[in-house]
C-alpha cells in the first residue's frame, strides 16, 4: 500500500501543466511554433513548445547601438498628453501618437527607471497614459503613480496594460484585441481621455 501511494505522488509531482488550447494547435501544420526544447531527461525526455509572434524589424542585421540602463527615450514630441510605454506594444502606439499629435516615450526600463523623463512629463502638466504589456496590478503604470505620489505630482493617468486575470490562449493579435491593447482600441482610448 505505500508503495502504491508514493508511487502515485511521484506521478502527480512529475506532471506538467499543458494549456488545453496547445493540443487542439500542435498537430496543425499552419502553425508556426518557431521555439522547441530539447527532450529532457528530468521530465522523461519531454520537450516543450513555446509559441511566439513575428517580428516587426526587416533590418534586423543593423549595428547595435549601447542603451543607458535606466534611460528612456523620448520617441516624439506632442501637445498635452505623454504616452509611456515598455514593451512591444510601443509598435502599436507609433503611429497613433503621430496621427494625434502626442509625445512618446520608450521607457525601456521598469527598474531603474528614468526619473529624469517622469518628472519632464510631470512638471509640463501633461496627462498620461501608460502603456505596457505586462499585468497592470504592480507594474510599470503602478510605479509611475508611485514617483508621482513620492513627488506630490498630480497629473491625470490611465494605465493600460493587461488585466489581472487568466488571459487565454491564441493568436496574439486576438488576445490583444480581447483586453484592449490592438491599435484600434488603444487609439479609442486615448482618444477618449
């Protein structure tokens, strides 16, 4: 009998936890899974898929050039709102902030941050969204309302990002569509603010 027991526990134990969505997408061929591990002997020689999206960069063989860890950038220059991003979703926002003639910053970092930017932004009276695709609760928007709040700033700010919920699984373009973060629904919220 404890033999059976411990048997069953090594076999809950070794498990691994596989979104359902994956097998009704691994054996069809459009999909493009791009990463795959190696079999690994820990996990009785299983191997994982990571599936990604595509990249924007055509010219991805360009010189490099050295980012200032902690230092922003300020993408352009608008009337009356700042927009601060991190992350990927900058892509998406490029072109609203031309269209509606807003300023934009690539953050870059989450930590440190770029104090100097956050208080530019602060000081010319600016409203501000934040923009990230990572979980809004105690992110990137989150510390920017905190540097406001330890520097008695009082701009109006939204925070966009991902909600804290289980997001399911799919296409990246409908995942961003279903919390508000494809182009369409951002350029409506700012619009809106």
């Amino acid at each position: 009998h404890l033999s059976l027991r411990r048997q069953r526990q090594m076999c809950i134990r070794d498990r691994i936890h596989i979104p359902v969505g994956y097998f009704k997408t691994m054996h069809n061929p459009s999909v493009d899974w791009c990463y795959k591990t190696e079999p690994d002997e820990t996990m009785n020689n299983r191997s994982i898929r990571y599936p990604r999206g595509r990249g924007l960069i055509l010219d991805w063989k360009k010189k490099y050039e050295e980012v200032k860890i902690g230092q922003g950038e300020q993408i352009r220059s608008g009337k009356l709102l700042s927009i601060l991003c991190v992350g990927t979703v900058i892509n998406e926002v490029i072109d609203i902030s031309n269209k509606l003639d807003l300023s934009l910053y690539d953050m870059r970092f989450i930590k440190p941050i770029d104090t100097k930017i956050l208080h530019k932004v602060c000081q010319r009276g600016d409203k501000i969204i934040t923009i990230e695709d990572g979980v809004k609760a105690g992110g990137f928007g989150s510390s920017i309302l905190e540097f406001m709040s330890e520097n008695n700033y009082s701009n109006k700010v939204k925070v966009l990002g991902i909600p804290d919920v289980f997001v399911k699984h799919g296409e990246t373009k409908k995942l961003k569509e279903s919390i508000g973060l494809d182009k369409t629904s951002l350029e409506k919220t700012i619009s809106n603010f």
